[in-house]
C-alpha cells in the first residue's frame, strides 16, 4: 500500500475533486485539510520523513501540538491532487506548543501549505475544545452563489441565517446553529483568522463577503454535504431574488416545528419574526 491509498488520504482526494467538479475551485481557489486520528497516524508514520525545517505557523495553537494535518498546498489546483496528490498536498506536523510546523509527506516538489493555513488552524484549535475533539474537517471554498449573496445581503448574521433557513427546508435541519458572515477582509493573514474563528467559536459555517466559504465538520461527507447546503441555498435564493423576490416563505413557526421534529435547539436570536 501506498500512502494515496490510505483511506483518510482517499477521503481527502475525493472531496478535493468532488468540489472542484462543483466549480467551487477555479484555478487555485480554496483548500483543505484533515486533522488526522490516531489511527490514521499509525497507518501514515511509515511514508513520514522528519528532513525539513520546523516553519512558524505566524498563530499559536496550543491545543494541536503534536497534531498532524493533511493540507493543500499553496498555489496548488484542487482539480489536480487526485493526478498527484504527492505534488499538490502534503501532512504537516505541528510542534509540542503549536508555534511551529514542518512537513511530513508530500509537496515533492517543493511548497509550502495553503496561505489560508494559519485561519485552517485557528478553527481547528476552536473547534477542538468546542466538539471536544469531533471536528477533523475545516474546508474553504469559492462558493459563487454564497458570494453572490454577499453582494446583496449586507453582512448579518440574522439575516443570513434567516434567508438561508428561509430558502430550503433542510437547511436548519443541516446547520440548526446558523451561519457568521464576515465583512470584507484581507485573506491569508492573521486579522482574517482571528476573525473567522471567532465566528467558528459559535457556528459551523463562517462566510467571507466577496470571497467564499469556510465550513467546519466531523469528516469528509459532513463538511462537504454542509458546504452544499449552504451554497445549494444561497443558489435557491438568488434564483428568487432574481424572479423579482419572495412572495411566500417559511415562516418562524415552521423553523419551531422542524425544531421539533428533529430535536434540535435553534438559537431565539434566528426565531424573531
Ligand atoms: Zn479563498
């Protein structure tokens, strides 16, 4: 066996392309990593290589050290990894007080992780106290609709979370907590990170007005299914918007019904009418 076909590695693989199919990744637009488990680690330390120099993650995240993520690669094509994964992504180890990293396996020919890599890191440092542990998955993308949205919706957190419930049924179902959106912001930088994972202390989802999306979850088929979802509904609004704008849609006591029938708690701040 090697390292392509461990299975975290194929699960990676898979919803690189998968999002790339979906056009969410023109040229080198969004990426991705994997917080591995204990299991995957022993089935990877085989292929590992510990040869190049330990880097500053420019933020400190205390609670991974030690932690090894697999991530895409800065300037790398999602569209491409399933070709050469070993040339578009690579594991990183993080050191013991999560200040610094160094690669592991992969980026052959050269590279570093995702410029968004400090932001990946502070949601998967938030979401590891907030899930205990559960989340593995933190997933940009450059969604069009959602971004289309932002040029409509100023950047509320009610209100988008509201329109987005208010689009399809299933999406308080999918994210019950509702999602944070962000103002326009410089990416790649430490003020972008903060940012975002101060949303991701509280939703799943955190938006980026005129740039795309950032979804946290358990594994590879929940983080990508909630990505859809949510751009599956910024689509079905717009679409309405466009055909001159709602002239029906749910109502609060519809969400308080699903709410319900589903056992989920929705927070009051999303149920004023
Ligand atoms: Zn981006």
């Amino acid at each position: 066996m090697i390292m392509r076909d461990l299975p975290f590695v194929q699960g990676y693989i898979h919803m690189a392309t998968d999002g790339a199919h979906q056009g969410w990744h023109e040229r080198n637009g969004g990426n991705l990593t994997y917080r591995l488990t204990p299991e995957d680690i022993k089935l990877a330390k085989p292929f590992f290589k510990y040869d190049k120099p330990w880097v500053d993650t420019t933020v400190v995240v205390k609670n991974l050290g030690n932690e090894f993520f697999l991530a895409t690669g800065t300037g790398k094509f999602l569209k491409n990894i399933k070709y050469d994964p070993e040339g578009n992504i690579c594991i990183a180890q993080l050191n013991e007080d999560g200040s610094k990293y160094r690669i592991v396996w992969g980026l052959v020919n050269g590279g570093a992780p995702t410029s968004e890599f400090p932001s990946h890191l502070m949601n998967h440092s938030v979401k590891f106290d907030a899930t205990g542990g559960k989340h593995h998955v933190i997933y940009h993308a450059h969604t069009p609709a959602v971004i289309a949205m932002t040029n409509v919706l100023e950047p509320d957190d009610v209100k988008w979370t509201r329109a987005l419930w208010s689009s399809m049924t299933e999406c308080p179902v999918v994210f019950p907590g509702g999602v944070g959106v962000l103002p326009w912001m410089v990416c790649g930088g430490r003020e972008i990170a903060i940012a975002t994972s101060e949303l991701m202390k509280e939703y799943d989802v955190a938006i980026w007005s005129f740039h795309g999306t950032f979804v946290s979850g358990e594994n590879f088929d929940l983080t990508y299914g909630l990505m859809h979802c949510v751009e599956k509904a910024a689509d079905i609004y717009m679409r309405t918007m466009a055909a001159g704008g709602f002239k029906q849609t749910m109502q609060t006591q519809n969400f308080i019904d699903i709410a319900a029938l589903f056992g989920l708690t929705l927070p009051e701040k999303f149920l004023k009418d």
